[in-house]
C-alpha cells in the first residue's frame, strides 16, 4: 500500500498541464515568428539538422522529470516493518468497564466516552512505559496486550462501546485477575494497574480478596470513578446509537445507576494506590502520572510496527535520469551532406 506523507505537494500536480499549455503556445509562438521572418519551408531547408520530433521529446522528458520531483517531494511511503522498541518504564494495563451503566450521561456525552477520552489523554503523557487495555463487564478479555506502541493502543481504546462484551454486569474480580496475568514479569514491582469504572455490581469480600492477591503480586492499582454518587437512569439506545428509553427491571421500574466511591476507594488503598473520581479538568491524570513516573523503571522491550518506510529517493532517481537524458538530447540531428558537384549542379 502506498500512502503520502506530504499529501499537500500533490496539488503542485497542477503544474503538469500548466506548464504542457505552456510549451503549447511556445511552439505556435515560434512557428508563426519564423513565417512571418519568411517562408516556412524554405526554413525549415535552411535549418535540416533542427529536429522538431526531438524538441517535442525533450519537453516530454521534462515535464516527466517534474512530475517525479513533485511525487518525491510529496513522499511516498510504502510498507510497514514490525521491529523491536526498547525503553525504560513501567507497565501499565488500564481496565475499561464496558457495562451499560456505562451508557449513562451524568458525565456528558457519557460515562464510556469520558472513561475513553480519560485513557487516551493518559496515553499521550506516557514516555517509555508498555500499556496495556483490557475491557470488562460480567466478564473480561484483554483488549490490547502490554505494548509501546502507544498508536496502536488508541485504536483498541477506540472501538470500546457499552454491549462489547454480551455478559451483563460489572466484575471487578476478573478485571483484576486478568490484569494480574497480564504483567509478564514475577518481579513484584513495575506493575500498574488503572482501574475505570463507576463501581458497581462489586462482589463484596471477593473483591477485596482478588486485591490482597493484587498486592502480593507487587501490583499497585489506582481507581478512576465515573459518575455520580446520586445515581441516574442507563439509556437504552438503538443501533444507531438513539436513545429510545431507558433501562428498566423485571418490575417495569427504571433502574439507576450510581458511582460506588467507597469500594473502589478500598481497593485502591488496598494496593498502595489511590481513588480518584473524574474530573472536567482531568487533574486525576496529571496525579496518576506523577505516581508512575516517580516509580522505579525497569527495561522495557515490545514489537511495534514502524512508520511506513519512505520512498522518495527513488522517484527522485527516476527525476534525476529524465533530467540527465533531456540536457544530453540535442534539438538537431545528424544531416548527411550531400555532393552536389563543384558548382552545386547534379552531375
């Protein structure tokens, strides 16, 4: 696949056909100045070895060379390559909750896309930590395996949506077991976890228990609370994405949702961590970044595919060529003489 990393150099195409108009009128511009000087043909006798077809082909090479400079200058790139990155960091794996409740719009637009727009600004503060996602509701699976590869990490976040994983509920417990298993390493430091949700449906001492293990495993968890302690109905939106009403039990009552602060407050501490609840200004991340920047580092290695690798310098070659074969085209060709005689007359 081809692609242009300069993409606005491509207008300068327009020259092409400029410039072809161009040698157009210069070509009748010079025909009518030698008509006007005298006869044409008796010109064109005078002046054999000036070849029309060559000056017409030195203009091709030409507007060829020009062509190929303007689509090396726009750079084409063609291609990835998967290499190894290796840097100094933590590893981190934030656990999105992609329950309904998450649909709820205490936290305008939503609680989902807020959670969304919380990670990827996490992500762009990063600088040499592997991150890794892993998306929950009654169950959990791992989204985005630890990896530096911080543009591919966004385009996993961007696809999380309440209805991703068809078990309802919101289990803390597997969340965190499969974060846990996620870290590579048994050392019991380095380790991450950034926990995303609006608490709810917890499991009571369960939870608390699969943090004891956390701790054991040297895994530190922060918690991000999404919503509002007062509670708000859950949306039911179409496929379109259209509200069309809102969550209601087996009763025909509107369920609520609210924002648990206190077990997931519990389970930060529990880790060495801390709880916070989200913010418009985001100040949370700012502090859950200072907390993983003072850590220790360790040396961090993953696969990344690398920017696509450019290409320009052969489409410059072919320029280079055209320009180098028009300067050596002459405008005449070789003329035989031809012996008229002494006097000019045929014998």
């Amino acid at each position: 696949m081809i692609r242009f990393a300069n993409n606005f150099a491509l207008y300068l195409l327009a020259l092409i056909p400029v410039l072809a108009i161009f040698f157009y009128f210069v070509f009748r511009w010079k025909k009518s100045a030698m008509q006007r000087f005298g006869s044409l043909l008796l010109l064109q006798q005078l002046t054999p070895s000036l070849s029309r077809q060559r000056q017409v082909w030195k203009i091709a090479l030409l507007l060829g060379a020009v062509l190929f400079a303007i689509l090396a200058l726009a750079r084409p790139q063609i291609g990835t390559k998967l290499e190894e990155v290796k840097r100094e960091g933590v590893d981190i794996m934030i656990a999105i909750d992609v329950s309904e409740s998450m649909n709820a719009q205490d936290i305008r637009p939503s609680r989902i896309a807020k959670a969304r727009h919380e990670v990827a600004s996490l992500i762009e503060k990063l600088e040499g930590d592997r991150i890794g996602i892993i998306a929950f509701a009654g169950e959990a699976f791992v989204q985005c395996p630890l990896t530096l590869d911080y543009g591919a990490a966004k385009i996993f976040l961007d696809v999380l949506e309440p209805g991703l994983i068809p078990t309802p509920g919101t289990n803390l417990i597997q969340a965190i077991q499969l974060t846990m298993q996620s870290f590579e390493s048994a050392e019991r430091k380095h380790k991450v976890m950034v926990l995303i949700t609006d608490g709810e449906d917890t499991q009571g001492e369960d939870v608390m228990k699969m943090a004891e293990a956390a701790e054991t495993e040297g895994v530190v968890i922060y918690t991000v609370g999404i919503g509002s302690p007062q509670g708000v109905p859950i949306p039911v939106l179409d496929e379109r994405g259209i509200q069309v009403g809102f969550k209601k039990n087996r009763q025909g009552e509107v369920v609520v949702t609210k924002l648990d602060e206190l077990a997931l407050e519990k389970i930060a501490l529990q880790t060495g961590g801390k709880y916070y609840r989200a913010s418009s200004g985001e100040a949370e991340l700012d502090r859950i970044y200072e907390a993983i920047a003072a850590m220790d580092k360790k040396k961090l290695a993953s696969l990344k595919f690398s920017q696509y690798e450019e290409r320009f310098q052969y489409v410059l070659g072919v320029a280079l060529l055209l320009l180098v074969i028009e300067t050596l085209l002459s405008e005449r060709r070789k003329v035989k003489a031809e012996w008229r005689g002494r006097f000019g007359a045929k014998p």
